[in-house]
C-alpha cells in the first residue's frame, strides 16, 4: 500500500495552478456577497466579533436533518471549573451508542448553534446519541480550559455508558479543526491516566501542529476562507508560547509531537483535509506520525475546496461525499 507521502502529491497540490472547483468558487461568491456591510473581523475585539462570526455560522445550519430530541444537559466540570453545557442529541431510531462532538473555531469561536447541523448530520448518519460540547473558549480561557471541559463531556458519555443501557454501546469521538485537536487531546490525556478511551474517531481538517510555516499555510495564507494571520492569533490565545516562535512541545497542543508509544495506543481514526486550506500539512504530518506506529488510520485529501467544508453538504458534492468517507469508516469500526 502507498505511503502518504506516495499518495499526496504535494507539489501538485500547492502549485499555483491549484483552484476552486466550480462549486466552491459559487459558494466563495456567494459569502463574500453575504458578507458585505461586515467589519474587518481582524480589526474589532474578540467580544464584537462573535456575533459577526456567529451570523456567517448560522448559513451553515439550513436544511438540518429532523431528530427524535435534543436535549440540553450539564456534565460536571473538572477541578471546580463550572458545569459544561451540551446538547444531547438523540436520531430517530437511535441505536445504542455515543459520539462526543467538539466544534471547530479556533478555539475562540463557536457554542452550540454554530455546528448544530453538523452535529446533527453525524447523529443521524451514525444513528447514535451526539454529545454537543459547549466547551470555554480562549482568550478568556486559554489551555487547558477548553481541553478539561472536553474530557469532562467525554467522561460524562462514559459515565452514562455505565448505568444506561442507551449508551451501551460503542463510544466515539470527533470533531472539526480546534476541535479536532481537542478530539486528539483527549484521547492522549485519557491514554495518559488509563481511562476509557474511544472506539473511533472521526476528525475534520484538524490543528496538529503549531508551524504556521508550513507549506500550505504559506501557499494559502490568505483568501481561502481560514487566514495565515487568523490561526496564528488563534494560537496566541489559546496557548501562548513561552518561547515566541519556538515549537509547542505539549502533545495536547500539538499532537505531532505525542510519542510513538501514545500515538500506537490510540484508537482508529479517520481524518480528512481540505486541498486549499493553510492546515492540510498538518494532517498529513499527523498521518505520517500515524503511518510510523502502523496505527490504524485512513486520510483523505478533498482538493478544490477550503477548510470548513464539511459543513457545506447541502451546497457542495465534495462535502457530501466527505461524509460519506467518514461514516463509512465509522461503520467499519466503530466497535473497536
């Protein structure tokens, strides 16, 4: 079988002859039109710029799919932190079963109306529970804030998987970009303290790595929807380095730095990236990281469209076969 750096032709990808597909480039059209009127989200405060951020969030949200119940629940925090807010988001015709969801935005961004689709979309295709976490955010709670609500949601999933017979069944875990991150940190801190750790998880166009010189951040760093500049402010406010411009050497940062023995020990996993998007090195840094312990792991690149497609499976074919990726592993798996 290929190796990843076999099956990704990176200096195909990054050329400048790269582009939008057609539908990407309409979608692209059409938020920028959408967006007309907006301020320069760079140039407010984080607090003025979350209602903007929120509104082009809810464009997402048309059309999600009818399920039996949601359901908002509080999870205990972790060392006297407050209670996490989820939804629990139950399908019609559930099956025994539980999928933790972390949502996306930099981990400054995003609450539990900006990814509902999504979460919503994974319950119904899965047809198990989905735990909605609505974990702090940075700046006003850097890390490991949002990591310790996020093992809180995950161990109330395996809490419940003790004493209901709804959630007997297999325990899963995913998440988009920040919060695919958060999916991976996780799984390490869990590995780490011997608790139970998820049958599969299914991670989105994750952050795995702090190089924001990578080569596709420096080939996308602006115009393609995640910005260079965005993410390396995301990462200011979430966990500033001590050592400005030196690497993050904590694996629950940055994951490409779990040791091999960690990294062997995690569960199966499926990750995508998108084909014009600054972060797509760092899922494929994190295969090869994968590929080294012979994990088992599957990687897509869907090429011609940018990061936080998967949202857009109502607009764009390449979203909805994405998806269809990534439950079709889950179904593979998703008993361990």
């Amino acid at each position: 079988m290929a190796s990843v750096k076999e099956r990704f032709d990176l200096k195909r990808m990054l050329s400048p002859e790269t582009k939008r597909s057609d539908e990407m480039q309409a979608l692209f059209d059409w938020m920028i039109e959408q967006d007309k009127g907006m301020p320069d989200l760079n140039t407010i405060s984080i607090q003025e710029s979350r209602p903007w951020r929120a509104k082009q969030a809810l464009r997402t949200n048309a059309d999600s799919p009818a399920v039996a119940s949601v359901e908002r629940i509080k999870a205990p925090g972790m060392n006297g932190a407050p209670d996490v807010v989820c939804d629990l988001i139950t399908p019609l015709n559930a099956e025994p079963g539980c999928m933790l969801y972390l949502h996306g935005g930099g981990w400054a961004f995003g609450d539990l109306e900006s990814h509902s689709r999504l979460a919503k979309i994974l319950a119904t295709e899965t047809k198990k529970r989905v735990l909605y976490a609505d974990y702090r955010l940075s700046p006003e709670t850097p890390f490991p804030g949002p990591l310790d609500d996020s093992v809180a949601a995950w161990r109330w999933i395996v809490g419940k998987a003790e004493s209901d017979a709804n959630f007997r069944g297999p325990l899963s875990i995913s998440g988009d970009s920040a919060g695919a991150n958060l999916s991976v940190a996780v799984m390490l801190r869990e590995l780490e303290r011997g608790r139970r750790l998820p049958d599969v998880a299914l991670l989105f166009y994750g952050v795995y790595d702090d190089d924001t010189e990578s080569p596709s951040y420096m080939r996308f760093a602006m115009g393609y929807g995640l910005a260079r500049p965005g993410m390396m402010k995301f990462w200011s406010w979430y966990a500033p380095s001590e050592d400005h411009g030196s690497p993050r050497q904590d694996a629950l940062l940055c994951p490409v730095r779990a040791s091999s023995a960690a990294l062997a020990k995690l569960p199966r996993m499926f990750l995508n990236a998108a084909g014009m998007d600054p972060l797509m090195c760092d899922t494929l840094r994190f295969a090869e990281r994968l590929e080294e312990v012979d994990a088992t792991f599957e990687v897509h690149v869907h090429e011609g469209v940018h990061h936080g497609f998967i949202q857009q499976t109502a607009r764009l074919a390449e979203s909805r076969r994405a998806m269809q990726l990534a439950i079709d592993f889950y179904r593979r798996h998703e008993r361990g």
